[in-house]
C-alpha cells in the first residue's frame, strides 16, 4: 500500500485524482506491475490506476489472466474497475478508502464479489485508510 501511495502522488503532481494502485505477483511480494489515475494527463476515460495497473501486469507476465495475483489500490474501486478486476481473475483485492459515492467492492455496489459472477476475488478493504483518504481530501481542498 506504500507503493500504492507513491504512484497516487504522481497521479495529484500530474493534476489527477490522486488514486495508486500495484499488482503482486502470487507470491504476494514480487511488485509485477504499478499504476496511477491518468484520465486528465492522457485525456483517456479509462486510464484508472487500476486499468493501467492491470494491463502492465498482464504484459509483464505474458497473460491475460492474473491467477493468483493481488492489486493493492488506494481507492475502492469503480464498477470499471471492479468489472476488470474479475475479468483479470486476480486472487485478492486490497483497498485503502471506502468511496461511499462510487464504490463497488463493497459501499454503493458490491461487483468483486456478486455471487451472480464465476470469479470472485477475495476483498480487504481500509488498509492505511486514513493516508489513502487524506490525499484525496488534500488534493480536493486545493482545488
Ligand atoms: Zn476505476
């Protein structure tokens, strides 16, 4: 979640939401890939740090699929997000901040783990909450 925090600095520097996010290999250490909120540097709706995080990780490893894998993030992910995730079948999702307002790993929706779907990583959520939230407050007060 360190590292999280550092790319979701990068993302505030850049003049995006600041929002990190890393994926672990399965050996739960090993750092394959990292990411961070790029929709205003790179004009792309969908470059969320987990989007971008995931798509590293899938081009280090070769594959498409993220068996076994963790992406660490420091803010609930979006359905967009959440959607990837399960499609990435990624083992394990950690979040720092709850989003009340978009959240879907658990506050408004809960798509990660929708017994409807075949794959469902398993969920821990408010990791380092506080720093994670408070870069977001930080970068919205300054705005
Ligand atoms: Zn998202």
């Amino acid at each position: 979640m360190r590292l999280a925090l550092t790319e979701a600095a990068l993302a505030a520097r850049g003049g995006d939401v600041p929002v990190g996010a890393v994926v672990l290999a399965p050996d739960g250490v090993t750092v394959l890939a990292a990411g961070h909120n790029e929709r205003e540097a790179g004009g792309d709706p969908t470059a969320h740090a987990e989007v971008l995080a995931l798509r590293r990780a899938a081009a280090e490893t070769g594959e498409w699929r993220l068996t076994g894998c963790t992406l660490v993030v420091t803010l609930e992910p979006c359905t967009m997000c959440a959607g990837a995730l399960v499609q990435s079948r990624v083992d394990r999702v950690v979040y720092g901040a709850r989003d009340d307002k978009a959240g879907a790993a658990g506050s408004l929706w809960d798509v990660v783990r929708d017994r409807r779907l075949n794959h469902r990583p398993e969920v821990i959520e408010g990791v380092l909450a506080d720093e994670c939230a408070g870069l977001l407050t930080e970068f919205f007060r300054t705005r």
